[in-house]
C-alpha cells in the first residue's frame, strides 16, 4: 500500500469533553470492539479491571479523572470494505489540564464531542470546543448516558447548536452529525427510535465524517519532512520519547535529520528507533508518512513544540501555544522539625531538578526563582492543577512545602487586571439559598439559573479567581456535600475589591509531642481539630480551625496530671469528635499567606511559616506598624 493510499484510510480523532461526561469509558468500548484484541487481553493490562483502561496514572484511577492526554491506534473494517486506521486521542476534561488538550489538538483531524445527555454542555466543554474550531476541526456530537432515565438528549444537541452558534461556529460546523450512545452499556445509534447493540455506528460516523489527512490537502508524503513534537515520554533505557505528527514527508528508521527548536536554533540528529502505535501499544516500523502520528526514540535533549525536519530543506512548524497560567504558589524546601524523616529528595537542587524535569512535558506550567535561594515560584492553570503536580512529587518520595496559592495578576494598558470566570453549580433545589448567599458574599454575579429534574437546580455565576479559592470547601460544606461546582476562564477585568480572607481563625501547637485524649476534650468545644489521639504534632503547627476570627495557641500535647484524690468522674467515657479531614487541595485552598502546607511521602500538614511563637508576635506586629 502506497503512503498515499495509508493516508487515505487514515483517521485521526480527539475525543473531547466535560470532566465525567464519558470520554475515557468510551474510548474504552471503542478499544474493546475495535476487535483488535484478543478475549481478557485488555483485562490483563490494566490488571484485571473492567474499564479506564486508558486512565493508567494511578492517580487518574484513585481520582477517576484523566489528568494526561493519550493516544492509540485501533483497525477498524468498514461496511465499505477498507480497513481504516482510527488514531484516538483520550484528552483530560478538567480545565486546570487544558495545556494537555489544547496541544494534543495539534494531532486531530477532527474531534468527538462528548456530552452528558443530562447535564447538556458545560464550562469545559465550552473551552475545549473552542479550541477545536480554533484548530479547525469539524465535531461530531456524541450525546452520552443516553439510558439515564433524567437524560434530556434532544434538548441537549438544542444547547450544542446555540453553544457553538455563541462561539461563532461556521455553517460546517453547525451542520453537526449526532450520535446517541451510552458508553458503559456499549451501543451508539443515529436514531434513538432505532436501537444498536454495539458502537458501529459510532464507528462508521468516524469514517464517514471525520476528513483523512489526504481529503484535506494538507500532506504530501514525498514533500520535505516536518513531524511535529506534541508530547513526550521517558524511558530510563533511552531517555526522552517524542511523540508526534508527520505533517509533511516521511519519516524513516535510522534517518538523519535536523531539530529546530522553539526558540528557532537548529542541530543535526539522527532517529534511533521509530515507533508506530498499535492497539494500546508501539511497535517498530521502518517508515511513517504524513498524516499519521508516531513515536521517535534517540534524539537528545527534544522537547514539546520542536520540529524534526528534513535535513536538506529544514521548515519549523509553528509551535505549540497554551493560554498562559492563572494560580502560583511558593514551593521551598521544608524546615519543620519533622524534616528529612521521610522523604528521600529534600534539597533544594533535588526539587529544582524535579520541577525542570515537569517542565519538559507539561507546557502549562511555569518556574521561577522564589523570594530566597531555597523557594520557587510554580505557576499552573489551577489549584488541582499545581495539587497534581505536588501529589506525583510525594509519591516520588519528595519532601518539600508549599504556600497559598495567589491569583496572577495581569498589567492590560497601563490597568491592573485579575482573571474572571464561569461558575457553575449543581446543586438541590434546598440548597439554592445557601449557595447563592455563599458566592454573593464573594462577590459573585449570578447570570443563569434553571431547573435540572425534578429536585435539583443549575447555577451559573461569574466571579473572580481569587474569589474562588476556598469556596469549594465551605460550598460543600453548605450543601451537605451536594453540590458539583466547575469552572473556567473567561476574561481580565480591573482588580476591585479588597482580597477574601478565612474567616476563622486556627489552633496552632505550643508544644512538640503527642496528641492526648485529654488535650482534645480540653478544646473540644474551642473549634474544629485537625489531629486525633496518638498522632505527632510540632510547636507552630496548625492542629485546627477556631470558633472564632482570632489564632489562638493551644497545648495539644498536655498530660493529665495524676493525684492521689480519686476523682469523681475519674470513670466517665468521653466522646470525642472525629477530626476534619482534608485532602491535599483542600489543605492548599484552606491555608492564608503565613501559613504553608508540609508535604511529606507519608503526610501532609498545615504549619505557620514562622513556627517560633515569639517570633510569630513580633512580625505581626512589625507588619501592622508598615500599615
């Protein structure tokens, strides 16, 4: 078969969507009745589980959110009588991981949109289907959990074309095919009216609507060679991977060719080993042509947004771009008490190292040198996004601590200008007041509120950034846990308004030692207490919230002096309240700007910056004298 004729029968696909709307089962079922794989063999490679086979981070498996992009190649026999080859591209619905999918958008030709048959589109499904007109892709609506009996499938494609009618969508675009599917049931039809048992028509709508490389007159196979670099891997034998698209030429086993940098600097290289991707996996190929996507082993030093390029006639690509970050915080290295018992990475030039190794492949983060020589200033697209980072750092057995996370801000003509954005909640029609009373003391606008079933109601609200760290504790605090809250960026506006602080104040450890039963009956009634009986606390740690707006200094640690008097409650059982527990996001939205979060392999804590009591006086006194 010629590389013209591949090209033809080449199909290159995104799978795009709302965090939980779908995508990643769905690619899933795709994968399963491609028919490329043998009866259990998909089981063994995930270990026995049934689905997210393509969510293999662990952490993409404890959370049940894809955080990288991913890509596979299945073979699929048409009614038509070819055999295609569908490259899927799975992408992260959480808007904190855009960088992944506006990048890996590069690769597609056309796109599925994945869409809740209940909730209809979303914040993220808005932005990630802007970026994919803005690539130029045609979508094909894929109206998802279409057996949930609260589904509303055919006012949800009414709100896709008024969705994408706001976005400016040409009349192609408009003129979207849709699919009915529920990909946990396995089966997509063009006709609710006219059920399927398996994904086929799905299938033949990938086939028949999504343009080949070739349709779109943008490859030549025999023109001078450009593969562009869009995501790397690492193995500990060959060192980087760069995977990517050949968007002119082809590219051969062994080649000499030249790299060009981003920043446009060139040098001669030569592929080690080029891989094509089969099923779930890579294999070794001699030759890949334009319009298919790759793997390359053995060029030094390649990063996302390089171009390999023919060595006679060497043309960059133009580069991968991402929206800049939104949140920074402080990473430094830890200075507790506790430091250096746990982790195994502690340095300063250990974490260094560790953020510049992220920085190769994730094109949504930023570092720069912090207010000493010990702290970096880590700049994400969002809390999860940086609490992300921070958790994959502490699994590698890093040891480091991180302080609140602060809203960048942006000069626009000579204006200071902060992020505003998109708030929606879901939450029980009971709950309304309690939420819209909770986002108006941030400041927040409401601007859409409809019914969602029978009991629940859909708010959508604009507020700014700042406003919204720590507002998803106390919201589900508020709703009993209820609510479902996303959110996205929308413009810069005028800073207004003075900072949000936590309302209450902390309890914080006067002495180091162990937590006891009667300390804590002792300031039971004081607050909220982070800690329980047993666990090890240090002077200047934050051990829980306080009832009040003040701090106030508690000895945690205190023993029950014993007497020779027998008490008369000497035998009484006290209750104590269960702690507050809190996840490693929460923690990092809980804390204000004295106050850091200690991550260790096996824990994370919440201190005060300065952990000396008189220390801690004498600075917020010298910071009020400043005011």
């Amino acid at each position: 078969m010629s590389a013209v004729a591949q090209a033809s029968l080449i199909r290159n696909v995104a799978i795009i969507a709302h965090v939980d709307h779908g995508k990643t089962t769905l690619v899933d079922q795709l994968l399963k009745q491609s028919g490329n794989f043998r009866e259990g063999e998909l089981d063994k490679l995930v270990g026995g589980r049934l689905n997210l086979i393509m969510d293999s981070n662990p952490l993409e498996r404890e959370r049940g959110i894809t955080i990288l992009s991913k890509n596979c190649a299945v073979r699929y026999l048409a009614q038509d009588g070819n055999e295609y080859r569908i490259n899927l591209i799975d992408t992260p619905g959480h808007a904190d991981f855009g960088g992944e999918v506006e990048r890996v958008l590069r690769l597609a030709d056309g796109c599925l949109v994945v869409v809740d048959s209940f909730d209809g589109p979303m914040p993220q499904t808005k932005f990630v289907l802007s970026k994919a007109l803005e690539a130029g892709l045609r979508p094909v609506v894929v109206v998802n959990k279409c057996d949930r009996p609260d589904g509303r499938p055919d006012a949800v494609v009414d709100e896709m074309f008024d969705l994408l009618v706001e976005l400016g969508a040409d009349d192609h675009a408009l003129d979207f095919p849709v699919i009915y599917a529920s990909a946990r049931a396995g089966w997509a039809t063009e006709d609710l009216d006219d059920p399927s048992q398996t994904l086929r028509p799905l299938f033949e709508r990938i086939v028949r609507e999504v343009p080949s490389p070739e349709a779109l007159g943008t490859v030549d196979p025999e023109a001078p060679l450009q593969l562009l670099v869009t995501t790397l891997d690492y193995s500990d034998y060959v060192g980087r991977i760069g995977i990517g698209r050949v968007f002119q030429g082809t590219i051969h086993n062994g080649e000499r060719c030249v790299l060009i940098k981003r920043d446009g600097s060139q040098r001669p290289v030569r592929v080690g080993k080029l891989l094509r991707f089969v099923g779930l996996s890579r294999e070794e190929t001699q030759e890949v042509a334009a319009g298919d996507l790759c793997a390359v082993e053995g060029i030094e030093g390649v990063d996302i947004g390089d171009t390999i390029a023919d060595r006679e006639s060497p043309v960059a690509l133009p580069t991968v771009r991402v929206d800049e970050p939104t949140i920074s915080m402080a990473f430094r290295v830890n200075d507790a008490p506790t430091a250096g018992q746990d982790g195994k990475f502690v340095t300063s030039r250990q974490i260094r190292d560790r953020l510049d190794k992220e920085l190769e492949k994730n094109v949504a983060l930023r570092v720069t040198p912090g207010q000493s020589g010990d702290e970096f200033t880590v700049s994400g697209r969002g809390i999860l996004h940086l609490g992300i980072l921070v958790e994959t750092m502490r699994r590698e057995g890093f040891e480091l601590a991180v302080g609140r996370p602060r809203v960048i801000l942006r000069e626009i003509d000579g204006t200071l200008c902060e992020p505003v954005e998109t708030l929606v909640v879901d939450c029980p029609n009971a709950s309304v007041g309690a939420v819209m009373e909770l986002v108006g003391q941030r400041k927040g606008e409401l601007k859409k509120m409809e019914p969602r079933g029978s009991d629940s109601s859909h708010l959508v609200f604009e507020i700014t950034s700042r406003a919204l760290i720590g507002l998803r504790g106390r919201m589900l605090t508020a709703t009993q846990g209820e609510a479902i809250m996303h959110h996205r960026f929308e413009r810069f506006e005028p800073v207004s308004g003075e900072r949000l602080t936590r309302i209450n104040g902390v309890m914080i450890a006067t002495e180091s030692g162990q937590v006891t039963a009667y300390a804590v009956e002792l300031v039971a009634d004081r607050g909220m207490l982070f800690v329980k009986p047993g666990d090890k606390v240090y002077a200047g740690q934050v051990v829980g919230e306080h009832n009040r707006d003040n701090d106030l200094p508690i000895n945690i640690a205190r023993l029950k002096q014993l007497t020779n008097i027998r008490s008369a409650n000497k035998e009484q059982t006290v209750t104590l309240k269960p702690p507050r527990e809190m996840s490693l996001e929460q923690a990092l939205e809980y804390i204000e700007d004295d106050e850091l979060v200690e991550i260790t392999p096996l824990t994370f804590r919440i201190r005060k910056r300065i952990l000396d009591e008189g220390a801690r006086r004498r600075a917020e006194r010298l910071a009020k004298d400043r005011e």
